[in-house]
C-alpha cells in the first residue's frame, strides 16, 4: 500500500514539475501578454501542487491565493487597462537586452547545474516532520513560527510593504498647482 | 480493499453533489425569476408547467439549440476556456463545505463533506479569486470594447472585495480556532457565530455580493451601460455556462454564510442536509429580495466604499474582536 502511495506521489510529482517547467517556457515566449499572465497563472498553480507534496499546504493554499489569485489580477487588470496587448512587440530581433538577457539565463543554469551535481547533501532537517505537523496543524505550525521565532523578519517585511504603498499613494497622488 | 472502498466512496459522493447542486442550482434561476417577479408585481414565469416548475429544463434546451457564435476579434482559446474556468471554481469552492454531520450507509461511517481539509476556508477565499478571472478573461477575449470595460470593472471590484472578504472571516478563525470548516461548524454549537461576531457577518454578505456581482455591485454587466459588459458577446451553451457558474457561486457562498456564520449543518430535530438547505435558502432568499430593492450602484462610488469604508471597518472589526477574545468577553 506505501508502495502504491509513494509512487503515485512520485507520479504527480514529475507532472506538475514538467507543467511547470512548460508553462513557464510558454510564459516567457508568449507574444501577448495576457497570454503570459495566464501561463504565470498555470506555473503558481504546478509550483503550489509541489508545495502541497512537501505537506505545507497553508503555503500551497496562501500561494494560490496571493500569487495565482490576487497579484495574476491585478497584473492583468494593469495589461487591459494600459492596452499593452496588442502594442507590445519588439522592434528589433536582435537587441542588446536580449543578447545580455541570454547570457544571464545560461550563467544562472550552469550555476544550478553545479549545485545539483556537486552538492550532494539533501538539507538540513527541521524540527517539524510530517507526523508533527499532521499533529499541530499546518496552518498553526506556520502561524506560531511566523508570529514567534521570525516575527522580526515578518515585521520588517510588512513595514517594507506599507513604504511601497505610500510611495505608490504619493507618486499617484494629484498636485495642486 | 479498504483504499478501493474509499476511492469508490469518493467519486461515488462527488457524483451525487454535483448532480444534486446542479439541480439546486437550476432551480435558485427559478427562485430568482419568481420571486423577483412577486416583488415586482407581477406572476413571473409560469407557463412551462405547473406553475413554471419546467422553466429551468426549458431553458437548458433552448440554449442548447441556439447559435454559438464566435466572434472574429476574440481571442478563440480564452473565449472558450473563460465560462469553463468559472464554473470550475464555483463548482469547487463547495468541495469543502460540510453540508451535514456523519451518516452511516452499507455499514460505513459517512463524512458529509467531500473534502475535509485543515485549511478549508483559505481554499474557499482562494478558489473564489480564480472565479473571477472567467468574467475577466471572457471580457476580454470577447475582443468587444463593451466587454473589454466589464472585464476591467471585474477584476478592479475583485481586488477591492477580496481583502474586506479575507479580512471580515478572520473573526471567525479566531473564535473557532481553526481554518477547518467543519471545525468551525463545531465551535458554533449552542451559539452561532452571527450572534458573537455580528459586524462580521454583515461585512461578509456586502463583500460576498460584490464577489458574486450581484446588485447593487453588478458593475461588470451592468446593462445599461454596458450592454451586458463581459458576456456581451457569448451566446448560446456558452452563456448558459456563464448563468450555471453564475447561480452556482451565489448557492457556494450563501453555503459558505451559512457555514461560518449560522451553524451550519447543526440544528434541532431535522437531518444535517436539511439544516443545512434551509438555511443556504434563507440566505439566497436575502440575496434575491436586496436584488429587488436597491438600485445599481456608480461605479466610483463602488470603489470609494470599498477602500474607505469597508476595509478600515473590516480592520476594526478584526482588532476590537481579538482584543474582545483575549480579554474573555467572547
């Protein structure tokens, strides 16, 4: 019965890498925008699948939420509402961005393929196994670590969100001459 | 054998819920044309039938036989996924809602929720989002500038509701405890949540009917304006699926009301299931009558609402009820 379960974890596990890995090949050649939105859509969903196998589901739900749900809305709603989708291409094939964008890409995949095959280690191990968290609740787990051990980090992280807010608030804000 | 029971059980409740929603479903567009009939003085459909109870199943042929049309500007494969996508997450919001107590069938313990997972209600909120790019996307692939506007008006009244929606079930979370649905059923037993959390409730209805755009916050096809705004251009079984996924997302989230803030499946003498419909109904009854009564709201208006005043309530309303549960009151 393990042996049945592990290998259809395996299973969903290499689908939702490749949708992935796919969608988010189609997302960056896209013509449309739009049309890359919705592949970025596709990839939060296949990256929240392989969050939901590493049983942290409160991640792979607020992922959905925030990233797929929320953040992809706005993005298009910015898309439609500047009517980048049928002005957008490029003027020239060959250009100086794509050429140092190209050269970027390759670097950070030569960098990745040397981790993956020197480093051999599989990580460090946390104190929360999957037994303790089915025990504690995901959810729980995640609150008592983010509102206990880290809520520096958590605390500066929001404060660095509301700067942006008001910057966007006094940026969009109308002058009185 | 024991997982080959499970898996039949499964699928074999699946099944039944979405035939029996579907069947709700059909008959909420009744309810609605009815009863917005009645307070409009006049009969409402009744000629299919004794008093028009073959309305819906006439419906669902005509628009089976009508034209699909798809119009040359649309963007094809959006224009066809958008109604899909729609009824997707309306059908599956309610996969987390429990709709009664335990039963035992065939000598098996029966849990009445399809899926019973830790973090129920952050599913619902988020499942609730991607309904609403079906009108966004649907606009937009329409290739209609009519459509074009409901979908923006779509997606800018989303991101404004979502957050007094996120923000008005925390209350709940914190008196239950729990992100689990049937958890929170649970801690409502001898006292439902709409009499602890009173404020909650209200800003959940007003952010629940902008999320379903329904009156006064039907901006993304107000009709006389936008003609129809984002399914302006769809015909057919397409529109049909609009109108489904539509009625059905009004039925989830009355479900999701009833759930969090009126008990739920619990109640007196009566089964869990029937609780439970009774109390989806009176919820879906609200929503018809206030569709009745107020008039569309200005589009600006709807904005201002949302970011001035519901959210800095929304907020309060999340202190002042933690400050309260600390403290012991509640």
């Amino acid at each position: 019965m393990i042996g049945i379960g592990i290998g259809f974890k395996w299973f969903i596990f290499v689908v939702a890498a490749l949708v992935a890995t796919g969608s988010s090949l189609m997302m960056v050649t896209r013509k449309n925008p739009i049309h890359s939105a919705l592949w970025l859509i596709v990839t939060f969903f296949s990256v929240a699948i392989l969050y939901v196998l590493l049983n942290a589901t409160f991640i792979a739900v607020a992922q959905v939420m925030v990233y797929a749900g929320a953040i992809m809305m706005l993005v298009l709603f910015v898309i439609m509402l500047i009517h980048l989708e049928w002005g957008a291409q490029w003027t020239s094939s060959r250009s100086f961005a794509k050429l140092m964008g190209g050269i970027i890409t390759i670097m950070l995949f030569l960098q990745i393929l040397a981790g993956v095959f020197t480093y051999s280690s599989v990580g460090q191990h946390g104190i929360y196994s999957a037994q303790k968290l089915a025990e504690l609740g995901n959810t729980r787990a995640v609150g008592g670590l983010l509102y206990g051990k880290y809520v520096f980090a958590f605390e500066v992280a929001s404060i660095l969100l509301l700067v942006g807010i008001v910057g966007a608030v006094l940026l969009a804000r109308k002058r009185k001459d | 054998m024991e997982a080959v029971y499970t898996l039949i059980e499964m699928v074999v409740k699946n099944i039944v819920v979405v035939l029996v929603l579907m069947g709700f479903v059909a008959y909420t567009t009744l309810l609605e044309r009815k009863l917005l009939g009645r307070l409009q003085v006049r009969p409402g459909p009744n000629r299919v039938g004794p008093f028009g109870l073959l309305q819906p199943l006439a419906d669902g042929v005509k628009s089976f036989f009508k034209e699909d049309i798809i119009p040359d500007e649309a963007d094809k494969t959006i224009y066809v996924l958008a109604p899909g996508i729609s009824l997707f997450a309306a059908l599956s919001m309610f996969a987390v809602i429990p709709f009664g107590g335990t039963i035992t069938l065939l000598g098996r313990e029966i849990n009445l929720v399809i899926a019973n997972i830790d973090t129920g209600l952050l599913y619902l909120l988020a499942m609730a989002t991607l309904g609403e790019y079906g009108v966004v996307l649907g606009g937009w692939a329409s290739g209609n500038k009519y459509g074009v506007l409901g979908a923006l008006r779509a997606a800018a009244q989303m991101i404004s509701y979502e957050v007094a929606l996120g923000l008005a079930v925390i209350g709940t979370i914190i008196l239950a405890g729990s992100l689990n649905l049937g958890e929170i059923v649970a801690a409502q037993e001898g006292m439902w949540f709409i009499v602890k959390y009173p404020f909650g409730f209200i800003f959940y209805l007003v952010a629940g009917l902008a999320e379903i755009n329904r009156t006064p916050f039907d901006m993304p096809e107000s009709e006389s304006e936008l003609a129809c705004g984002f399914n302006i251009e769809y015909s057919s079984m397409k529109f049909a699926t609009f109108m489904i996924a539509e009625y059905a997302h009004m039925f989830t989230v009355a479900s999701i009301v009833t759930t969090l803030f009126l008990g739920g499946w619990m109640g007196p003498w009566l089964p869990g299931p029937v609780w439970f419909l009774i109390k989806v109904f009176a919820v879906i009854f609200f929503f018809i009558w206030e569709r009745g009564t107020y008039p569309r709201l200005r589009y600006d208006h709807i904005m201002q609402f949302g970011w001035k005043v519901l959210l800095p309530l929304t907020l309060l309303n999340v202190v002042v009820t933690a400050a309260l549960v600390a403290l012991g009151v509640l």
